[in-house]
C-alpha cells in the first residue's frame, strides 16, 4: 500500500493541547452555572457577547417583530427548507413501527418509541447565523413529537437573528432564548430559576458547545459529539477536476479555524492542481481569513495508487461530510462503513445537504462515524419495551426456565420470583429457594 500526503495538517499533539485548555474552561463555567444559576449565565452572556436584556427568552411579540423584519423570499425559502427537512424526517418516523409478537403461547413481546419529553436544541450563530440548524434540530424533535422544545442561539452583532428566529419559531420551538455558548448548553441542561432543564441536548457548536455537551452527557442525552466541522472529498480525473475539489474543501474549511478539510485522490496531477486552485480562490473568497486557517493548519492532500487505499483511508478518517465524485460513486456507497454523510456525483455538494435538500447537517465528527450516525428522528425517540404473560400455562412454563437460570447465577431473590409464579400458576410445589422442575415449553 503507496499513500503519500502531499499536504498534512497539525499534529495530534498540538491538538490535543487545544482540547485540554477547553476542557478546563468548560467545566469551571459549567460548574458556575450549577452553583449560580441565572447570575452566572448573565455574567457569561455580558463577557462573551456582550448582551445584557432584561430577559433572555424572547416574548411572542419579540419574535413577531423580528420576523417581520424579513422578506417574503426569505421566508419562502425558509419554508420551503423546512418542508423538505420535514418531509425527510417524517418518511423516517414512519418507518420505526411499534411492535407486539407472542413469542410462545400467553407470552406477549412489544415495544414502543416514545418522543423525549424536553428537548433543548442550540444553534449557532456567533459568527454566521445558522438558520438552517434550526430545521434540523427543532423541526425534526417537532416530527418526532416531541412535547417541550426550547432552543438557545447566540444574538448576531448584538441582537437575535431575525432569520435564526423565523425559523426556530416556524420549526415549532416552545421556547426560544438568546443565549449562546457554554451560558446557552449549561442553562439548559442544569437548569437556573428561569429555565427549566431539558432531558436532552442537540444541535452543533464550536469547540466549547461540543465540550460542554460531553460534560453533561449521562445527566442529559445528548444527540452526539458534534465538533468543529469536517469535509473529505474523493476524487478522480474522470468526475472530477481542481476548481470543483478546491470549492468543496474551502466551502466547508471557512466555518472555523479548526475545520479539517482532505482531498483523498489516486491522482497527484489533480492533487496538486487542486492545491495550487485553492491558493487561487484564497485569494478572491470573502472568508479567507477563515478558510485559510483552517485550510493550513488542518488541510491534508493525500494520494493512493487504487481505490481500495482511498476507501481504506476514508474509512480510517471518518469525515463528517464525504463527498465522492469517482467513477464508482455507488461502489463507495456499498463499501464506506464510517462517515458522517455522503455526498455522491460532481452534482451533488455539502452545502445542499446543510442548508436545503432534506437529510440532517448534524453529523458526527472526530471519528464517531465509526460508531454512529447522524442527527434524526429516531434520536429523539426512546425505543422502550414491555411484556405480558397472559395465561397460567405460560407463566409456570417460562417461570421454570427462570428460576433455574436464575439460581445458576446465584440469585435466589430472582429465582423466588419465578417460582411464585410456578407455585401459583402451575400447581407446583417448590420449596423457597428451589429449583423449578423442568417443563417442557409450549408448541
């Protein structure tokens, strides 16, 4: 196997620094929001955004005046993004069905998906207003039924987004708050005097949102570890050429300074035109001062001898956004196991699959595609099961098969509970603390 990196980014070991100093802040300001409640969030609001309102959740009269302050076309197309995300989502839900089989004769199996109770979704917009994260959080927990929605976004050059709000108001929030940051993930998941907390927390952020989410994972659910964004395009000389790779690279690498972005090829002529196309567009792209970061300290060209070392490498890295532009587009589709979503043919790009086409934009990054997809509906359910047993028969035959197993274990309590069952359901007469009989099971 011949990979060569024309271009590597930071090291492992400069990042990992990066994460421990997080890390630290994360979890003082989370523990000063569990002491002080509301102070400490208004603290916080004050030094990071400069933002002090009388109160951080926007009355209905608020949110009526923001978004009237948008055009009809953009509320249109807010719309129209909203019904596709929905209609998505809603094509899902309908494939988790409820289920009840009889296992044996009486012996009743089942389960139920039963929506979250409290949601609390974050949407960024410190930098760019992230309308579109607010179809894909609080949209999709409004399809999945989901009772208490409330969602936090940072205020936008010093006031909320009126689109940000159009859409978390038209996505069906309960309750919407402009709060960002660690202030915004820690008043929803702890809770303060004004703000009830939720049972689960989702929706993307930089690298202090995605910490603070792993701190309070286990006292919350949370939806996943949603770091700073990730991109990895795969290419060939046959679907492919440098202006199309280096405008999918750059237009993920200008979210944040820490945006991986790798170009997977079999071709070095495409690699390094790639490259030498993406110091051209740095030059005219009103975000470089971004992109360029990014693009220098975690942009990587690599270049494999055969498709089987670009599927192996892909896999390897598991990249939040894949997109695939080959001469064997389905070929990697059948194969690629680890990733957050695909993006298949030269037609097809990430920012459609952010902003409009219908799929979630929250995806798992730094490698927990190995492990778990993206943000759906079925995240916000709960697949709860139950049983019932439904005749004497039943109860003795499945009571003896129990105690046994029980007491092989060593727990005479749980065998106790089985034998009742055999005793009064089967006639048996079984000394407390014995062994079940054998019974045959039912046909």
């Amino acid at each position: 196997m011949t990979i060569t990196y024309l271009k590597k980014g930071k090291p492992e070991s400069e990042r990992a620094d990066d994460d421990s100093q997080v890390r630290a802040t994360v979890e003082a300001a989370l523990r000063d929001i569990e002491v002080r409640g509301d102070s400490a969030v208004r603290e916080m609001a004050e030094k990071f955004d400069n933002y002090s309102p009388v109160s951080y959740r926007l009355t209905s009269e608020q949110i009526k005046a923001l978004m009237a302050r948008l055009s009809s076309r953009e509320m249109e197309d807010i719309r129209f993004a909203q019904e596709q995300v929905r209609n998505f989502a809603q094509a899902q839900r309908d494939s988790m069905l409820d289920i009840e089989i009889e296992t044996l004769p009486g012996v009743i199996l089942g389960h139920k998906h039963i929506p979250v109770q409290s949601v609390g979704c974050y949407i960024p917009g410190g930098k760019f207003p992230m309308v579109a994260s607010a179809h894909m959080s609080v949209a999709t927990a409004s399809v999945a039924g989901v009772p208490r929605i409330i969602a936090c976004t940072p205020p936008f050059k010093g006031e909320p987004n009126p689109a940000v709000i159009a859409a978390m108001h038209l996505g069906g929030a309960h309750e919407i708050y402009v709060l960002g940051g660690i202030q915004g993930i820690g008043a929803m998941a702890l809770g303060t005097a004004t703000i009830k907390p939720v049972h689960m927390l989702v929706g993307p952020g930089n690298a202090f949102v995605a910490e603070a989410k792993r701190q309070l994972f286990g006292r919350v659910g949370i939806d996943l570890f949603a770091g700073p964004t990730e991109t990895m395009v795969i290419a060939d000389e046959s679907a492919a050429d440098a202006e199309l790779c280096a405008t999918d690279l750059l237009g993920q690498a200008e979210h944040g300074y820490n945006s991986p972005c790798v170009l997977v090829t079999n071709s070095r002529t495409l690699a390094t035109e790639t490259m030498a196309e993406i110091e051209r567009i740095l030059e005219v792209l009103p975000t470089a001062g971004t992109a360029r970061v990014s693009w220098q300290d975690y942009g990587e060209v690599i270049v494999c001898d055969s498709y089987d070392e670009m599927l192996a490498i892909a896999d390897d890295i598991a990249s939040e956004h894949v997109q695939v532009m080959t001469d064997r587009d389905d070929w990697f589709l059948e194969n690629m196991t680890c990733y957050g979503a695909l993006f298949l043919g030269p037609r097809t790009n990430v920012a459609n699959g952010d902003k409009v086409i219908g799929t979630n934009h929250t995806l798992p990054t730094r490698k927990a595609g190995r492990y778990t997809g993206g943000l759906w509906v079925g995240k916000f359910l709960k697949t709860h099961s139950y049983q019932r047993v439904t005749t004497d028969e039943a109860a003795a035959d499945i009571g003896a098969y129990g105690s046994r197993l029980c007491l092989l274990e060593g727990f005479v309590g749980h065998a106790e509970q089985c034998n009742i069952r055999v005793r009064r359901y089967g006639g048996i007469n079984i000394p407390y603390g014995g062994s079940a009989p054998h019974r045959e099971a039912p046909e």
